[in-house]
C-alpha cells in the first residue's frame, strides 16, 4: 500500500503540506491571541456545590467583584466619591422605563458599586444613626480595615464587563486617573483582576517559552543529526503538529485558556518524538535504497509502533473527556485531536517531504541488507558498550530497578498538590503584591456565601430572622479563617438577643420593614415566589492557607446549631462561592488528570497484548511505563515537595514519548526473536535500532524543556521541570530497566510468547 500510495502521490502531499504550513501557521497564532481565563468555565457540571452556585447567581447576580484601593485611600478621601460618581455615570448599568411601559437595563460594564466611605455614612445616617465606633466594627475585615480608617471600592461587574475583563479594567484605570489616583498607587484584586492576569501571564510565557525552546532544540538537533535538512523537517514536524492542534480551536469555536496552553508542547513533544524515530529509519534507509524508497521502508518499520503509540495515547487522552470539568474535556478532546495530526504527519507528509528533498541521497557507502537487518546503527561505542553490560548483567540490573519502584509506591501516597491560583505567578508579581497590600491594610480577598432560604410558609418575623443571622455569625466568628463578614445584620438596627423582647420586636420589625427596599437594593436580601434568601458574605485566607472542603463543613455545623427546632422547619442553608466551587474544580481536574493517567496505561497495555498476541508483552510495557512516574513522584513525596496542576499534567504527556520508544524497542526485540536471535542477541538489535532515537529524544525535548525552569507562570515551570525529570527517568526506563528485563530469565518468557505468535 505505501509503495502504490507514493508511487502516486508523494510529491503532491510534500508540496501540499508545506503550501499548508503558512496558513496553518496564522490561525495558530491567532488562537493564541484569544485567550480566554473565565473563572466559571472551571466549575464543575453535576456538583452539589455548583448547583447551589447557580441558584446563588439566580437570585444575587454573582459574587465576582474588583476591590480597588490605592496608597493614602482612607474614609476620608475624597477621591473615593469622585471614583464612584465616574462610574456611576459612565459605567454603571441602569434601570430604564419605555414610553409603552416596558422595563429594560442598558448595558453597562458596572452592575453595583460601593465605598467603604459611602456605606459608612449610611451606617452613621437615618434610620440606623450607628455611632461611627459600631459602623466601622460592622464594615472591618471587608470595607474597612483594622486601623479603622483605610478603605476602598467594590465594583460587581455584569457579564458584558466579563467578557471583556481588559478593556474594563482598562477604563476603570482611565476613571481612577481622572479622579486623581495615580497609576503607581493604585492596588486592586479579585477574581476579574486574577483572570486577566492569568490570560497576560500566560501569553508571556508561551511567547518566552516557544523562542527559548526553538533556539534551544535547534543547537541541540544539531549536535545530535548533525544533518541541517533533518533537523528541519524534525523541527518543522513538531511545530506543524502543535499549530493544526491550534487550527481546531478557531474552528470549533472554543477560545484559549490557561489549560489548553500545555496542549501545545504535549502535541509537540509527540511529533518530535515521533519524527526523530521516522528519520533514523529513513538516515538508515537512505544509505542502501534510492529517497522515495528509503521513504517507504521508513513507514514499513516506523508506521505501526508510531500508530500503537498514538492510538493509545490518543484514546487515554479522551478518557480525560469523562472529567466533570468543561476546561478538563477540551484539553483532552483537543489534545487527542492534535496527536492524531501528529501521525498522519509523520507517516504521511515527513517522509515524502525528506524524499523530495532527497535528504541524504548517497552520503554514505551502501551497505548489506543483513546489515539493515541487525539494526547495525553507528552508535557511539560508548552506546554499544553500554547495550552489551545491561544485557550481561540484566537480572541485577532489573531488580535494582523494580525496588526503586517499590520504594517510589509509597512516596507517590504521600505527594502534597497545591491547588492555588495564585501559585502560578512568580514570587514578585504584582498582583500577589497588590494583594498582598490589600490583606494588609483592608483584609482577606477570598469570598464564601452562606445563604439563608426561608420558605414562603416560615412563620418567623423579620426581626426573628435578624436575630438568627447575627446568632449563626456569633458562630462563625469563633472559625479561626474567617476574618470579616457583610449581611443584612451590618445594615440593621442593633438589638441583643438579651433586650429582645415583644416592644423592641416591634419596633425592629417596623425599622426592617421600612429598610425592606434598601436592603434588597444592597444586594443582601432577595424576595423570590414568597422566599425570602438572606446572604451572608465571609472572607477567607487563599487556598494555600486553608482547606475549603473543612470550612464549608464547619459552617454547615454551626448554622444547624441555631436551626433545631420546629420553629425553624424549613429552613435551609446554603455553602457557596466561587472560592470552594473552584477549589473543588481544580481537586476534581487533578484526580481527573491521574484517572486518565491510568487509564491510559491500561489502554497502552491492552492494545500490545491485542497486537503481539502475548500477555508477557503487555506485562513488560506495563513496567517501563510506571516506571518514570512511580520514580519521579515517589522521591517528590518522600522528599515533601509540592506540586502544582502544571506538574500534574507532565506524566501525561511524557507518557507518550515513553510508550513510544518502548514500543519500537519491543517491535524490534520482536523482530530479532522471530529471526531465531537469542533474547540477548534480540536485545542489542533493539539497543542499536532504538538507542540513538532515545537519546535524541531526551536531547531535544528533556534540555529543550529544561528552558521553563525560569518561566513566570508557575504550571509552565512546574510542567517544564516535571518533563525534565520524567524524560531522563524514561531514558532510564527505556535503555536500562526494559532491556534489563529482556535480558533476565523474564525475556525468555516473553520471547517464548513472540515464537509462538
């Protein structure tokens, strides 16, 4: 079939490939201009705490805010009207009525907006005429800070301002400017904030990370082919892979975002593992046969290990799909798509690119075909020596092996991941100092929702919901996390459960019904069907500091606490916010990630027992498959060293180019048994066929990720220093632990199994 199909046409896909390679290469690079970091794509479908979300979002709009203050920003700075008057009137979506009655909004970037100033006039005004001391406790921790003076602005933002978080960010820097702020005092924070300095940090990394690798594989390449076309066309093989994986996107309509950006070196990690495998055989083909026939043979041998590889890992990376999370499901599907473009590049469009460019054409003396049939590579004769030591003292060597392995097992129970957003900047980012100033001077940035559901048919008067409020928050003041709270109770009269009695009800009931409108209008109060939803607003430390799971069941305990009785039948409580959503989010995107992790290596191991017909087979590839990730883990957790989601993601990824060059070592193990070699002699055919590519592998992709080691963006770095690791581990495996077992009175069994198949 492929001597007929490039009999043909091999020209013609060489010439289209790279007429393709340009336009291919725009839409790529467009994809990665609209980067997309949308906070509520991560929440996951089916969760108890994101339907609960979405009936917090129902009723409250959202809980994303920008919190905007600056150096010298105090309760009496005027600046901070002058602020809030600009966005009111420029920004600030309002209520309009239509001549024929209709009641519409028109669109604005700003949904509410409050001051610590303004909030604490209300406070201090009719009807509460709190004393300044009582107004500012209630707003400490949240609008005001402990000194009892510094302050700021909360804006919530609509969905348009969303959708476009750098440009609103950019107008309310132009509207703080106005008011006279200048750029250099300003500090802000909150989710908005966070998501456009993901999208920022995430794009000046890759840009930082393609230029560094570039220059880095190319030096590398050429140590290793030392060919300038090979290098090439291995070069473009990989980057041609990673941007059709990119052209996708544009085309299903789906945008960038922080996750799908690791697709792109996992793409082309595969395609120049891949292409370094197809132009050996092709270099080693070439010296006997003619271009376009060296380009056959080099499918011959290259296309079924490359297609067992990029089967499996394709179809483990679909596993991934079966995630709860949207983000979770693109990167696998898009990733899996990406990979199999890889394939047909490398069996289809490489090796009719090195035949038209007649790469190698009569650089060397012919040689026999028994030469080409012994795999008789020209290795180094460091490499050969080292082939026949691991074949003489096999059994030691694989033992040693499979007890580090035993050792790992432990340690791999004992990894700590961290699961904070803000782990992924660099210790000096300006949002972690600004945030870091806000903690400082106002309080803690993280928001969790308590909601109160009184149903329609609940008897308790509004002054005995008041009362229940501040009791549960009596409560939760004794957590040691949370820091400061915003409800109902911060805008009401005061009245102790101890002065409470049938006047002062009363006349608490009296005050709540005449403040009825402005506490809806405050956004802690919504009245649906009958309902009535009273939410309380708590501040946390970030996910490094505290566990959200802990907190949510500390709450949910403490609110019962007030709610037994039959007084309060119905009453029902809800744990929510954006915080715990995504904490769980990126909880279930790691076990998501080391689900698909084994599932693919079952798939791996399943598809070469189908292929070689022997269990022996799949047992062997089984082994050198773990064996990078139970090593590389294993010592993280022994020596206590976190991790993050980007370090998660690179065993995935570094599974493919480890199933790759193991399975071309078994393919040609095979081939040797069936020859009538020993397993040693089997063993050292497979050592000078495969041996060069492995270490070129490692070369290109190992030093070349080694780049990331400097990268800003923490999952980049931990990704680049992870592929690092698993790849000389897997170099490891590959050229040490699995011809060591081959090598042991365990390949006798497995060549037993390849005679009889």
């Amino acid at each position: 079939m492929w001597r007929v199909v490039f009999g043909r046409y091999s020209r013609a896909i060489a010439l289209a490939g790279w007429f393709l390679l340009p336009l291919v290469t725009l839409v790529g690079l467009k994809s990665l201009g609209s980067s997309v970091n949308e906070v509520r794509d991560w929440l996951p479908e089916g969760y108890q705490e994101t339907i609960e979300y979405q009936q917090f979002l129902e009723h409250f709009g959202n809980d994303e805010y920008v919190l905007v203050s600056w150096e010298g920003c105090t309760i009496e700075d005027e600046r901070l009207d002058q602020f809030s008057d600009r966005v009111r009137a420029e920004l600030l979506r309002d209520v309009v009525t239509a001549e024929d009655g209709v009641v519409g909004r028109n669109a604005g970037l700003v949904r509410q907006v409050s001051t610590g100033r303004s909030v604490l006039t209300q406070l201090m005004a009719p009807p509460l005429k709190l004393t300044a001391e009582e107004a500012v406790r209630r707003l400490s921790g949240t609008l005001i800070g402990s000194d009892g003076r510094s302050t700021c602005a909360m804006l919530w933002l609509t969905p348009e301002a969303r959708g476009d978080v750098h440009g609103t960010l950019s107008t309310l820097r132009q509207l703080l400017q106005a008011s006279g702020v200048p750029p250099q005092d300003l500090r802000w924070a909150g989710a908005p904030v966070l998501n456009a300095e993901l999208d920022a940090a995430s794009l000046r990394s890759m840009s930082k990370a393609i230029i560094l690798s570039c220059l880095i594989a190319i030096m590398i390449a050429w140590v290793a082919f030392n060919d300038r076309w090979i290098i090439l066309m291995v070069l473009v093989t990989g980057f041609y892979s990673a941007a059709l994986s990119l052209v996708v996107l544009p085309v299903c309509g789906v945008p960038m975002n922080s996750l799908l950006i690791t697709m792109i070196p996992m793409v082309y990690t595969a395609g120049i593992s891949g292409a370094i495998h197809m132009c050996n055989y092709y270099q080693e083909a070439v010296r006997l046969r003619a271009p376009s026939a060296a380009a056959v043979r080099a499918i011959e041998c290259a296309w079924l290990p490359l297609a067992l590889a990029t089967s499996t890992t394709a179809a483990g990376l679909l596993s991934i799909c079966m995630n709860d999370l949207r983000p979770v499901q693109q990167f696998g599907l898009f990733s899996a798509i990406g990979i199999g473009f890889s394939w047909i590049l490398l069996v289809l469009w490489l090796p009719a690119a090195l035949s038209m460019l007649r790469v190698g054409e009569r650089t060397e003396l012919p040689r026999t075909l028994r030469d080409e049939e012994m795999g008789d590579a020209p290795l180094p004769e460091f490499w050969v020596q080292a082939g026949r030591l691991v074949v003489r003292h096999g059994s030691l060597i694989a033992g040693i092996c499979l007890m580090l392995m035993a050792i790992a097992v432990p340690g791999v129970a004992r990894l700590q991941i961290t699961l904070d957003l803000l782990d992924e900047f660099a210790e000096d980012a300006e949002i972690l100092r600004m945030g870091a100033w806000i903690e400082q001077h106002i309080g803690r940035m993280t928001s969790f929702e308590l909601v109160l559901q009184f149903p329609g048919d609940n008897r308790l008067s509004a002054a005995e919901r008041l009362l229940l409020t501040r009791r549960i928050l009596r409560r939760l003041e004794q957590i040691p996390e949370i820091s400061g709270s915003l409800s109902i109770a911060s805008f009401s009269p005061s009245l102790s459960a101890q002065d409470s009695g049938p006047l002062q009800r009363a006349a608490l009931n009296r005050a709540m019904r005449l403040q009825h409108e402005q506490l809806k209008n405050s956004g802690f109060l919504r009245v649906v069907g009958g309902e009535e939803w009273w939410r309380i607003n708590l501040r946390l430390p970030g996910a490094e500091e505290v566990d959200y799971n802990n907190v949510v069941r500390e709450v949910r305990r403490q609110a019962a606490q007030e709610l037994t009785g039959e007084r309060f039948r119905g009453v029902r409580v809800l744990c929510t916010g954006i915080a715990p959503v995504i904490y769980k989010a990126r909880r279930s995107l790691v076990d998501g990630l080391i689900r698909g992790l084994a599932s693919d290596v079952l798939l791996i191991v399943l598809a070469i027992v189908i292929t070689m017909r022997t269990l022996s087979s799949g047992f062997l590839l089984l082994i050198s498959s773990l064996f990078p990730t139970l090593l590389v883990l294993g010592t993280l957790g022994w020596l206590g060293i976190p991790i993050n989601v980007g370090a998660v993601l690179a065993p995935c990824v570094a599974l493919g180019v480890t199933v790759d060059d193991s399975i071309h070592f078994v393919v040609w193990f095979r081939n040797g048994v069936q020859r009538g070699f020993t397993p040693g002699e089997a063993v050292l055919l497979a050592w000078r066929a495969c041996a060069r590519p492995v270490y070129q592998s490692w070369m290109l992709l190992g030093l070349g990720m080694a780049t990331q080691f400097v990268n800003d963006f923490g999952s980049i770095r931990q990704f680049g220093m992870m592929m690092v690791a698993m790849l000389t581990a897997s170099v490891v495996g590959n050229l040490i632990l699995q011809p060591a077992i081959l090598s042991s009175p365990l390949g006798k069994i497995v060549a037993r199994g390849f005679r009889r198949s």
